[in-house]
C-alpha cells in the first residue's frame, strides 16, 4: 500500500533534513510546500505534525514549523533521555547475560563504510543502528520503541558535528566501545556513559559554543 500523503512528504522533508539541505532557522511555509508536493494546505500541515512529532522541526508562535536551532537545554534533553534509556536497557542486558553480537555486527558494517566514503545520512544511520541494538539487547519492546521515539531527532543534531568527525573516526570510536561492552560489568557501563557524555553530549556542547561565537562575531 502506497504510504498516505502528508506520510509521504515527511518522509522526503526528513530526508532533506537528515541530510542537512536545511538549515537552523528554515520556516517551512505551507503554501510553498503545496505547490512543490501539488497537495492541499491541510495535508501539508499533516505533514508537518509528523514532523514536528519527530522532534524535526518546532512550532513558533506566528513562524510555524521551523528547523530549531541548537540549544543546551535541547542537546540536555535529548543526551539525558538517551542516557536514562541506554544505560538502563544496558545493565538488563547485561544481567541476562544477552548476545551482544547484533552491536558488533553494526560495528563492522560502520567500519566496512569507512573505507567507501559514505554519505552522512548513511553514516548517522548506522550510528543509530549500534545504540539500537544495545538498547533491543534488553529484550524490552518498550524501551526499544522509546529509543525509535529519539532517534531522528538525535540523527538530525549530529549534523552539528560533522565537521568533527568522519566515518574512520566514528567507527574507531564505537571499536572501542564494544571491546567493552563485550568485557561487561562497570566496565561496559563507563564505557557507554564515555560515549554519550564525553564524546556525543561533549561534542555538541563544543558545535555549540563554536556557533555561539560565530554569531557574536557577527553582531559585532
């Protein structure tokens, strides 16, 4: 069954986001947006609800949707979240002494990427493949559902930090981490708290504050 329309244009808007086609501050206007997909306004603003449902875009007062830009409460609540469900799934997992295989599996497909240059959609996606499958080692539906619930807003705040890493970083970094993971105990653990905090959180912060003094350069 073909996907309903206001599906359809998210999904090819989320695809121009993930890809980083728009930027912080975008509006997207629903008139422009009616023409380019030939629909009504009000499957537009379906659309957009999907969107916004995604953690893609924000509603302002008197803007509509736009692409929202980079914040430390934002980049707080979404690590925070992440962090509650990772570690969380992560010590069940590890206490029913789960397979851990599936993560490794998405390590080494991120490592094979590296040698062919991916696109940064695809970089991100499997990114998100390797903490899926840490959080699905639980075996919990609910918290796998949650993390889905995350997912595409986190992809879309990496694109804060593409300037700071490449395939062959990224893959050497989640090496690292599943060496680990596989070691088990406090040492998994720390290891995933590294990785969240101190390396993804850690990371944004700094995309931050490059950002904030590039704006007050040019206030100047």
């Amino acid at each position: 069954m073909a996907p309903a329309a206001p599906e359809r244009i998210a999904e090819v808007v989320r695809g121009e986001l993930l890809d980083g086609v728009h930027p912080v501050g975008t509006r997207f206007r629903e008139e422009e947006l009616a023409v380019r997909f030939d629909v009504g306004r009000h499957t537009v603003r379906s659309a957009l609800r999907l969107l916004t449902d995604r953690g893609l875009v924000v509603h302002e007062r008197h803007r509509g949707a736009v692409v929202a830009p980079l914040s430390r409460a934002r980049i707080d609540e979404v690590f925070d979240y992440r962090k509650v469900l990772e570690l969380g799934a992560l010590r069940m997992a590890l206490a029913r002494d789960a397979d851990l295989t599936p993560v490794l599996t998405e390590v080494e497909r991120l490592e094979e990427m590296a040698e062919q240059k991916p696109s940064w959609r695809q970089l991100t996606e499997t990114h998100g493949a390797i903490h899926r499958a840490i959080v699905a080692a639980a075996g919990n539906e609910h918290l796998l559902d949650s993390y889905r619930r995350c997912e595409d807003e986190l992809r879309l705040l990496l694109a804060f930090v593409r300037p700071d890493f490449d395939a062959v970083s990224m893959a050497a970094i989640h090496r690292r981490l599943v060496t680990k993971l596989s070691a088990g105990g406090k040492a998994a653990t720390d290891a995933l708290t590294e990785d969240i905090d101190h390396t993804g959180r850690a990371a944004l912060l700094t995309a931050l504050h490059r950002a904030e003094d590039s704006a007050h350069r040019l206030g100047r």
